[in-house]
C-alpha cells in the first residue's frame, strides 16, 4: 500500500501562508504609464504655491502680483480672480497688467470649472500659468454664507427654522471640505504658479493671522510654500515677515530669504531655488511707501 504525503505549505516571514497560485500581473500599459510619469527630481521645477495677508493697504495685491509677473513664464498668462476690484490698483501699475486675464468671483463651483478649464487647455484657459487669487479668505466667507442660506432655505421648506446669519458647526465642516476641494484642484495643476491674497484677523491670543476658520486655514496653509504677512514697520517701510514668531503666522521654503523680505527678493530667490536653469529674473523695485493712504494719515 502506498502511503501518501501532504506537502507542509511554505510560510511567509510572518507566518502566514504563502499563495498558492500566482499572483495577477500588472497590466503593462499600467507599467508603461507609470514609467512615463517618472521625472528625475533635479530636472523638476518648483511651482511657487505662496499667500501675502494682511491688513487693508499693505499691497498684498502689488506685491502677490509682482511676485506672479516674476516667477511665470514670460509666454504665458496670468489669470486674476477677482472678489471686490482689487485689479484697480494695478492702475499705479501698468507693467503689473501686462499679460494678466480677468474674472469676476462668483461661487466655489465657478472655480471648480475654472481649474478643469486650465487643465485640459480649454480656449482662453489654454496657457495659464499662474493664478491669483485676491481674495481667497473673502472666497471662504462668502462660500460659508452662501452654505448657511441654503440650508436655512431647506428647512423653511420642511416647516423648519435655521438662522440664515448665524453658522454651526456642520456649515463650517461643509465650508471647509469645499474649500479643500478647490484647493486640491489647483495645486494639482501642472505648472501653474499660484498666489492667494487674504485679509488679518486676531486669534484669542492676539496673534496675527489669516482671515480663515482654522481647520479650513490650515489645510490651505500646509500645501504653500511660503506664507507672509504684510505690514509697515514704524519708519513706514513696507515688509513682508516670513519668519513667524509669538504674533506672526509666517512660513517660508525658498532659500536665501531672511526674517523679513520684499517681493523682488522672493523673485530672484525663488529663481534661483525653484527651477533646473536657476537663472535669476530681475524686477523692478518699487517705493513702497509711494502715494500709501495709510502712512499719510499717519504723517497728518
């Protein structure tokens, strides 16, 4: 009588059993694709992803806008998205309107289809390459706004009552994964240089930060490269901090920037920090303290 064997099953490392027909292969155009999207690191170039906040009449939009006009490609345009005609100070500014297209905000779903435009190169959208937006914490607000007015509405219909002014809790976690949302659609944009403008606001320890509910802030905080804060020092100069401190949110990844910087120094920093050719573009300066209403009612 012959006697049969059961062969022991081979085991894994941990323990387990190992598989006992093969594995499913990756499809080779799946290979093909990843092998495509491989890029040497050193080869890449760093989109500039920055935010200047501030309060009114520290030239968060001149300085956000000169910052684009230095770091995008000189062939490509810049796309302003406008919430309360901040471009009109761009008037002071001739050069700063060079090459830069216009559009009135209007809602989150506007910029939805604003970002799926320049990524699949749809007509005017075609060869952007770089965004301002002015001003995105006025962005959030009115979303918020707009959030608590529609759900007020709904329960009206359902016999129900929801303050239409005042927010809770769910029309702020709603607000936030919106605003994440169009976040993730931009910074997802290949080449796209990208810079958000926001008012101040003081937390309750007096700090100095962005106009913005904190969770929703800090997703939008995490994905920049740099955060400053812009405001006069005592001898009416102009500057943006990049270093925080006790009272300052400020962020900073370019090398070559100190505690304090101006927006033709982040320029020339970042061309020499965020792409292959590290060749430096030169920008005018400009005197800051020029026709400010702010420091001539100080100086009255």
């Amino acid at each position: 009588m012959t006697q049969t064997t059961t062969e022991e099953p081979q085991l894994a490392f941990d323990g387990s059993p190992m598989p006992t027909v093969a594995l499913p292969t990756v499809p080779q155009k799946t290979v093909d694709m990843l092998m495509a999207s491989i890029v040497p690191i050193k080869d890449k170039r760093v989109v500039a992803k920055g935010m200047i906040y501030g309060n009114v009449g520290t030239m968060k939009t001149t300085n956000a806008m000169r910052i684009l006009q230095g770091v995008t490609p000189k062939d490509q345009f810049i796309l302003y998205i406008d919430t309360a005609e901040g471009w009109s100070v761009l008037m002071n500014y001739p050069e700063l309107k060079e090459r830069v297209i216009h559009i009135q905000y209007e809602n989150i779903e506007q910029l939805w289809a604003v970002a799926d435009a320049i990524k699949y190169k749809s007509g005017s959208f075609a060869n952007i390459g770089g965004i301002l937006f002015d001003e995105y914490t006025g962005m959030h607000d009115d979303d918020l706004n707009w959030i608590v007015e529609s759900r007020a509405a709904q329960k009206a219909k359902q016999k129900e009552f929801k303050d239409p002014f005042s927010p809770a809790l769910p029309d702020y976690n709603a607000a936030r994964i919106r605003s994440n949302k169009t976040i993730s659609r931009f910074m997802a944009l290949q080449n796209v240089n990208l810079m958000f403008i926001g008012h101040e606001r003081e937390d309750k320890r007096l700090n100095k930060i962005p106009d913005m509910p904190d969770k929703a802030g800090k997703s939008l905080y995490q994905k920049l490269h740099f955060l400053y804060h812009a405001h006069f020092e005592t001898d009416g100069k102009l500057v943006l901090q990049t270093t925080g401190s006790a009272k300052i949110t400020a962020k900073n990844r370019i090398n070559g920037i100190g505690a304090f910087t101006t927006a033709e120094q982040v320029v020339n920093c970042y061309n020499q920090w965020g792409t292959p050719e590290a060749k430096a573009v030169e920008v005018k300066p400009v005197d800051e303290t020029q026709d400010n209403e702010l420091l001539k009612l100080l100086a009255d």
